[in-house]
C-alpha cells in the first residue's frame, strides 16, 4: 500500500500589523518566490496601514476626511475599497456602512480586504496553498498537502477557550472564514441607522464565503442586524453560510452550513 503523499514544506510568518497579527501558512512553490512574495505581501499590509489607519491624522483616510485630499489624490486602493464597501452597504440594505459617527471609516472591510489581496498575490506566486489569519478571520486557497483541506477552528464566545464549530475548506479552491461579535472586542458593531452600538441578541456571527472581503463585511453586517433577519439575509446570499450565536446560548445556522463542517 502506498505511503500518502507528504505536505509540502511550510513557511510560516507572523506580523504585527493593524493593531493585530497576520499569521501566514504557506504550502509549496519554489522556495524564493515564495518568500520574496512573502515580503511584497507583508509590506503591502503595512502599506494599508498607512493609507487607512483612522487612529494617524496623516493617513491618507484621515486627510481624505477632512477635505485635504481629494479622491483622485489618494492611492487608488482607496477608490477601490470605497466603492467595495458602498456595494457591500447596497447588497446589505445600508447594515454595513464605511461610516461611523458620520465619519469616513471603512474599517469594517480593510482588514478582510488586505488579508484577502495578500493570501492571492502569495497563491501568484506559485505556491499550492496559502492560509492568511488576520485577527481571526482567515482567507483560504489551494490546499494544505495531497488530500488535505485547509480547516479553521470557529471560537465559542460563550466558553472561552473551546470551539464552536471547525470549517474544512474540502472540495474548494478558495475558502474564508470571518467573525463578527463581542467576544474580542466588546461592543464595538455599529448600526448604521443609528450611528450608535447595535442592539443585537447576537454574541457572534461566522461567515463562510469565497472571498474574505465579502465574508468579512457580510458577518458584520448580520451581527448588527440580530439573530431572525440576520440568518434571512445570509440564507439569501449565494456560496455564502454561517453560524449565529445569541447571548442566550442558542445556535442559528443557514442550511448550507453542515456541508462545511468538518
């Protein structure tokens, strides 16, 4: 019987980034391109850090919303993500926004975003699976080894410390996982008719999706929406499912959902 094929050799790097850390797992490719694509990726997030940060008065973000730039001035990334982020407010119905406190702040979609942009321009270089956690949500592509999908651990926000659920990426080329809640960060998801902290039964909500961008947007918006309309929405989105967790211990699902599981 022949032996199962070994895993390809990993480079592993962690960065300290956007007031996280961006955990890199990558599998195969020619050892050198891989590491030089490495560094473009982890320059391009610090790069991102730059341009959005809205904690630095001298982001171009920062400048763009005190009227001292123009759009056209900017990098063009930030055209890019502006206008990724008035789709996702379109496709959610105005539950996510690039504002807060009437204020310019596409924060709720930059890190999905970048840690998305760097996993693919890694994947560009040759390498046969890539995996990029950035603060907990995680983009997916290729695969581990020969017959070894990717899996991410879904934490419980109700029992520190355990799981929720584990994602396999199985049978997909491309995969994301994202979380929205308060477990991490408290109260921090904005309903956007209010301008003030949502008012949700909601502790956590898991998208599953393709892309991190969206999966990253979609769970945000989902949380700020409750439990009820929150899993209707997400139902309705296509190649998207998800886990909901209410304050009360409950767990919500999309039918689609024990496909992923694993």
């Amino acid at each position: 019987m022949a032996e199962p094929a070994a895993a390809p050799a990993a480079v592993r790097h962690a960065e300290e980034v956007m007031g996280t850390v961006f955990s890199f797992d990558i599998r195969g490719g020619e050892a050198d391109a891989v590491r030089a694509a490495l560094e473009e990726a982890v320059a391009g997030l610090h790069r991102v850090d730059e341009v959005f940060s809205t904690y630095r008065d001298d982001s171009q973000l920062s400048r763009l919303a005190r009227g001292e730039l123009t759009l056209a001035e900017c990098d063009p990334e930030v055209a890019e993500v502006l206008e990724l982020g008035a789709e996702a407010g379109r496709l959610s119905d105005g539950w996510f926004s690039t504002t807060y406190q009437g204020r310019l702040d596409p924060t709720g979609i930059v890190k999905g975003w970048s840690a998305e942009r760097a996993a693919r321009l890694i994947r560009a270089a040759g390498a046969t699976g890539v995996s990029v956690n950035g603060g907990g949500d995680v983009q997916l592509l290729g695969v581990p080894g020969p017959q070894r999908p990717w899996r991410v651990g879904v934490s419980d926000p109700i029992r520190p410390g355990g799981l929720a659920a584990v994602i396999s990426a199985a049978g997909m080329d491309e995969l994301a996982v994202a979380t929205s809640g308060t477990a991490e960060r408290g109260t921090h998801i904005v309903d956007p008719s209010t301008g003030r902290s949502a008012i949700s039964d909601l502790v956590a909500v898991t998208v599953v999706a393709p892309q991190l961008t969206w999966a990253d947007c979609w769970a945000t918006a989902a949380f700020a929406m409750g439990s009820r309309q929150g899993l209707r929405w997400l139902e309705s989105l296509p190649d998207v499912e998800a886990l909901l967790i209410t304050a009360g211990d409950e767990v919500r699902c999309t039918g689609g959902l024990a496909s992923r599981l694993g």
